[in-house]
C-alpha cells in the first residue's frame, strides 16, 4: 500500500476507511465470552430469552470498547500519518535512510489495518445484534407464503420460491463484483461463534453490510427476488437509525 499525505490524513480524519470489503470476514469468535448452556437438557423459552439478552448486552459491551479502541488508533493514526510525510521530506532531502521512510509507512500500515479490522467486528456486532433484537417482531409477523414479498419501515421480506442453500452464494457474489466493481460484503457466512452464544440457527444463511435501500442494496434485492432466493432486510434496529442495517440471505434463523 503507498500513502500520499496529506489525502491520507484528511482520509483518515473523515474516517474514509470502510470496513466491510473482506468478504467472508471472520466471524468474531472470541471476543465475547461464550455462556455455559443448560446442563438440564434444552432450556425453556424463558432460559433462553434471558440468555439472550445476556449474550447482547456482553455484546453492547465488547463494541463499547472496541469503539474507544478504534478513536485511539485513529488518532494514532493520525500521528502516524504526519509522522510518514516529515520522514518522506527528509528523505527527499537525503538526511535519513530509505529504511527509516519504510519504518514509518509500516507502523501506519498496521494501525490502518487494525482500525480496518476493528470497524468490520463493530459491523458484525451491529448486525447480529440487529437479528437478536428484532427476533421477536420478525417471529411475530405473519407466514409469508411461498414467493411472498412484505415491506414495512424496518424490514423488508421475500419468501423466494427457488431452492436455497449456501452453495449457491458464489452466484450473488458474482453478480455484486460484476456489478459494483467491489466483494460483496459479507460478515458472517453461515453459523458463526456469535449465532451459538445466541442460539441461533445460520446455518444456512448470511449476512451482507449493505443498506437495502441504497443503491447497491436495491440491485442486490432485485436480483434476489427475479433468482428466487428469499431474504430479509433489516433497515436497521431503530426506525430512522441505518446502524445495523444489512441484508439477510436465506430463510429466517428457526425458531430456537
Ligand atoms: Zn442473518
């Protein structure tokens, strides 16, 4: 990666660095203390949403912090960046080493990478945190009938006809990278780490950073609709609030 200060400090500033790119990213395992399941055998609908709640709350916590540890890689960062393009100038002017330029350009390389790193796990939080939380109003909605399509201003549902499974996740991505010139973002394939803590069945979906209703985010749903892959899009965990928004490919995680 070269840097050019200082388009990468103002960069930097503005947060222009997007997670999200890395397609199937890592799935978060670890960062959130798993909970002991019920010795009891299956625990009860009560046991459960309790446990829930617990798993989302340590959840909240964990982005809490990676949240105050990504403010103080961007201001590190932006020590760093400042640091690089003094190095580049005495460089020019041969009073360092080339060796000593290339000091800096990785000391900045890696806090671009842990911040880059950082917003994706923030990402994959939101999101799952955005399943779980709206689980309840998702399970209280009616059945949508085979090919059935539903719109409100949180969700938006499609119960495709076709069959689904995972296998066929390749197609999607390559009509994404055809179509925007980017990876599709996806931040969790499958069943993840963070689906066991919550007892959620994934196995047989997943989950795309992109808002339904941008306009990556229309393409996407109606190339879902015409292959028949069914979906839900969640325009985010509060009404009017986009944090959490994304796409769920797949019929929705089973009831427990
Ligand atoms: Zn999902």
């Amino acid at each position: 990666m070269k840097f050019t200060a200082p388009t990468l400090v103002i960069a930097l500033l503005s947060g222009l660095f997007s997670a999200g790119s890395d397609a199937h990213a890592q799935n978060g395992g670890g960062r959130v203390s798993s909970n002991s399941t019920s010795r009891r055998g299956l625990p009860t609908n009560a046991e459960l949403a309790r446990m829930r709640a617990e798993v989302i709350e340590k959840m909240k916590e964990s982005r809490a912090s990676m949240e105050k540890l990504l403010a103080i890689h961007r201001q590190n960062s932006v020590k760093l960046a400042l640091e690089y393009e003094t190095r580049r100038r005495l460089l020019e002017r041969e009073l360092i080493s080339k060796a000593e330029l290339r000091e800096a350009e990785l000391a900045l390389e890696k806090t671009v990478k842990d911040m880059e790193q950082l917003k994706r796990w923030i990402i994959e939080d939101d999101i799952a945190i955005t399943e779980a939380t709206m689980r309840d109003e998702l399970l209280r909605l009616p059945a949508l009938a085979r090919g059935g399509y539903s719109e409100s201003g949180t969700l938006v549902r499609f119960n495709g006809g076709g069959q689904w499974s995972l296998a066929e996740a390749p197609k999607i991505e390559n009509f994404f990278t055809q179509m925007f010139g980017h990876a599709l973002p996806i931040t969790a394939f499958g069943q993840t780490g963070t689906h066991d803590r919550l007892r959620f069945d994934h196995r047989n979906a997943m989950d795309v950073a992109v808002h339904p209703d941008s306009s990556e985010g229309r393409s996407l749903l109606a190339y879902l609709r015409q292959a028949g892959i069914p979906f839900i899009a969640f325009r985010g965990a509060v009404a009017g609030a986009s944090t959490g928004a994304h796409i769920h490919i797949g019929q929705p995680s089973a009831r427990n």
